[in-house]
C-alpha cells in the first residue's frame, strides 16, 4: 500500500508515499503531496506535469504562477482563473482618497533610525518638541459604555481577550450616543470593518430605529460569522470590498438612492487607512454632497428680495445643518507607524510648524516606541486564549507589533525606556493634531479624547468629530447644546 523511496535525512520525517496519494515530493516541506491524483494517475493535477498524459503538457497559470493548467486549455482557463482581474465596483475610483499627487515631496531615500547618529536623533527630539510646544496634548478620559453590550459584558463564557474587545466598543457607542449620532434616517460606514463586529454592536443598539444602513469598507474578501446575525427587515448591511484609497462614497448605490447622511466609524483604523477615510468622507463625499445640493436661486424681484434678505441668512445655517452630508466621525486610532506622508492629510499643519516628510517619517517610526509594551503584553494574553473565537478576536495592529524590529537597542544610552514612551506619545499626538486641523478647516468640531483605559488598549485614543455647524453658538440649536457643552468642556 505505499511506495518506499530511498532513506536520507532530508526525507526522514516522511519516507512514504500513501497509496491513493499524489507521489510529488514537496522539497519545501520534506513530505509527499497530500492530494489525490486522478484514478491511473500518480500525480495529482498541480503536479501533473511530472509525468506524461497523452502527450498533454502542464504549464504554469500566465496570472498566477502558483498552480498549473494545460496547455491546450489555457485560453479556458483564463476565463475562470480566480486570479483574473474582475470588474471593479461603481463606486471604485483609483486614488481617488490618495492625496498627494507631488512625488518631487516624497523623500526618495529614508534612512533608518538605527542609522542616525546621537546628535541626529537629538536634534529630531527638539523639532518635535518646538513643533508641540503651545499645543493641548492632555487629553482628556471619556470612557463610556452602552445599554446594548451589558448583556456581552457580563456573560462569564468570554475570555479576557473578548472582554477587552467588548469593553473598547461599548465605550465607542457610548460616545456615539452622547454626541447624538445613534438616530434614525443614517448610513453607518464602518471602514476597515474586518468582522464587523463594532456595526453589529450599532444595529443592536438601534433595534427599534427606522431607515438604518449599513456599509461595511473592508478590502478583504473573508467574511465571518456575524454577517449573518445582520437579520433585522429595517437595516440593510452591505460589505464593500474595496480599499479606502479608491473608494467613492458618491457612487456607492444605497447612497445615490437614499441620500442619507453617513457616520463614519472605525475600531483601530490602522494607520493611513484614518486618513484615507477622513479623506473619503469630508474631502471627497461631503464637498460633492454640498456641490450637487447648490442649485441656483430663482429670479425674484428687487421687492422680493428686499423682502427676503433678513431672513436668508438663518435659513440658509438651519439647511446646512439639518443636511451635512456627514453627520459625525467616531473613529479609534492606532499603529500611528502605519501613517504615510504621501495620504496623511495634515501635511499643512506639519509645514507651518517647520516640518516636512522627512521629519514626518522619523516621527512615525518613533511612534511605536509610545506602545514598545504591547509586543510583550500581546504575546503573553494570546498564549493563554485557548478558543478560537478568542484567538480571532486579536486585531491587525496588534499583530503589527511583533513584526516591529528586535534585537539590540540602538538607542540604550541615548534614551531610557521612559523617555523614548514620551517622545513615541508625543509623536502620536502631533500627527493627530494635525488630522484636528484638517477636520477643523473643513467644519467640524473635532476632538481627541482617552476612551478606554491603556490597561485595556493602549491604543485608547479615540477622534470624534461632527459638524461645527450644529453648536448652538452657532446655530442657536438648542438639541444639542448638552452634547456639545460636555465635549467644550
């Protein structure tokens, strides 16, 4: 029932080759390969090239080179190949949340902290810390919960790792509602949604709300299992399979139809991937929302103008109030090394404090020393998980930081441990603060706060912002003068 081959090291944990099984050698793995050839066949069909058939030869797939297909059926093949290009979505648009097109402002060399010399790095540390002087980097504690995640968070079955998950969205929808975005007549968009576990937690706590939709923005194709507890008749869930940089909210189908302003959120949006979507929603969306909304006043009369012109003023804020195109952005930010100069969209705000993309990429990469804790932390809560489910819940940017370089310290002598959480903390909150700037330029009351304790994440900083518009000394709107009088404060 099996074939022997010869004995040698190399082929010592696998000498056999199981009858009924492909008799290719994977050198790689030092074992046979384990799928069943055709009946008469001793090679399976991606190592069918080993051996003749009729004179028919396997050759290597022209769009993935990864598995084989004959030759005299290429041309069929090539139009099944699930590595083939597939048409792109409506609503994808190349680059279109880039950013900068000028690569003349791309640094073509970056030149890696460990290579930077002790005056270097010192001289980095004091344009950091001129370029934050007089800025607000104190944040302040918002840590909330929601009604809707009691039941999960006394549920004894799930481990700390699930637990700490839970904790994080809780207090996320719990800042949506103080801020008054959980309501009727809304699209959520959830970008790098993943499981989309944080627009599951919303859809739960709108279950008696009407006319909810839900986008989920997430570039890979794996769904997971809590797409299909999206059951309720009133709220309608659709992934969308895009990355944000080419993603056009204008052309998204639900969107064209329904016209309903959209709440952008996001649990650890890693990276550029915040500016990607801060792009999205406030440069791309809410600019050509407002566009298509300006439509070109009717001809009146000198009478009736004069008639109108004290009131036209009030009218048009009240409008432009109830109709943003963008109601709120709720997002919790992390792995700040991610960032890159060519989407970041505080550019501006770092070149009036006499900064550029070469300071901007030795700040990003200092960043990570902010969290240098949370390899050591990551690695020891995943060794104790024992479940799947909990062993799934571990997010991308914690998986990050074990990819971040070990071995010597470079700096040991130059900085201690304190000094360099410091600075990695002051880096984080620079390139926030710039995000702030841009949010405020275009209209919104954007703040910076600690939503979660660092026991938990020490990714705990979440951004929130809404139309600037909606502050009652403003707008004079009474509704959300509590909201807004807590988040001034």
């Amino acid at each position: 029932a099996e074939i022997p081959v010869p004995a040698s090291p190399a082929r010592e944990p696998s000498r056999f080759c199981t009858a009924g099984r492909c008799a290719y050698f994977v050198e790689r793995k030092k074992r046979f390969c384990k799928m069943a050839p055709a009946p008469g066949r001793r090679f399976c069909g991606e190592h069918g090239q080993q051996e003749e058939e009729n004179g028919r030869k396997r050759i290597p797939c022209p769009l993935d080179p990864k598995h084989t297909v004959y030759e005299d059926q290429l041309q069929k093949h090539l139009k099944k190949c699930n590595s083939r290009e597939k048409p792109k979505p409506v609503y994808f648009v190349q680059d279109i949340n880039a950013g900068l097109q000028d690569v003349a402002e791309i640094p073509e060399k970056r030149v890696p902290l460990s290579s930077l010399s002790k005056e270097e790095l010192e001289n980095l540390i004091i344009k950091l810390k001129k370029a934050s002087n007089g800025l607000e980097f104190h944040l302040k504690e918002q840590i909330l919960s929601h009604q809707a995640l009691q039941e999960a968070l006394n549920d004894p079955k799930n481990g700390e790792s699930a637990f700490k998950h839970l904790k994080q969205q809780a207090s996320i929808l719990g800042n949506m509602e103080k801020l008054h975005l959980l309501g009727p007549g809304r699209c959520f968009i959830e970008f790098g949604a993943g499981r989309g576990k944080l627009s599951h937690w919303v859809d739960v706590a709108l279950q008696n709300v009407e006319d909810v939709q839900f986008l989920l923005v997430e570039r890979a194709t794996t769904r997971f299992k809590v797409d299909g507890k999206h059951q309720r008749r009133d709220s309608i869930f659709e992934r969308l399979q895009v990355d944000i940089q080419h993603l056009c909210l204008n052309k998204v189908p639900i969107l064209e139809k329904k016209k309903l302003p959209v709440v952008g959120m996001g649990k650890h949006l890693c990276g550029a991937a915040t500016d990607l979507a801060l792009r999205c929603l406030v440069e791309r969306y809410a600019a050509c929302c407002d566009a298509q909304n300006e439509e070109p006043a009717p001809k009146r009369s000198r009478t009736d103008q004069a008639e109108v012109a004290s009131n036209s003023s009030a009218d048009n804020e009240s409008s432009k109030a109830d109709c943003k195109p963008v109601a709120g952005i709720v997002i919790a930010l992390c792995c700040h090394h991610k960032c890159d100069w060519t989407h970041y969209v505080g550019r501006e705000f770092f070149k009036s404090v006499g900064l550029g993309p070469v300071e901007f990429h030795c700040f990003q990469r200092m960043s990570s020393w902010a969290t240098c804790g949370m390899r050591e932390t990551t690695n020891k809560a995943s060794a104790s998980e024992a479940s799947e489910e909990q062993t799934g819940d571990t997010e991308e940017h914690e998986q990050a930081f074990s990819k971040i370089e070990s071995g010597p310290d470079t700096l040991q002598g130059i900085l201690t441990v304190e000094e360099r959480k410091e600075i990695g903390s002051l880096c984080k909150r620079l390139i926030d603060h710039g995000r702030i700037e841009y949010l405020q330029q275009r209209g919104y009351k954007a703040v910076l706060q600690y939503y979660i304790e660092s026991a938990v994440s020490l990714e705990n900083v979440l951004l929130t912002a809404v139309p600037s518009l909606l502050f009652p000394s403003v707008s004079g709107n009474s509704k959300y003068a509590n909201q807004f009088a807590s988040v001034e404060k």
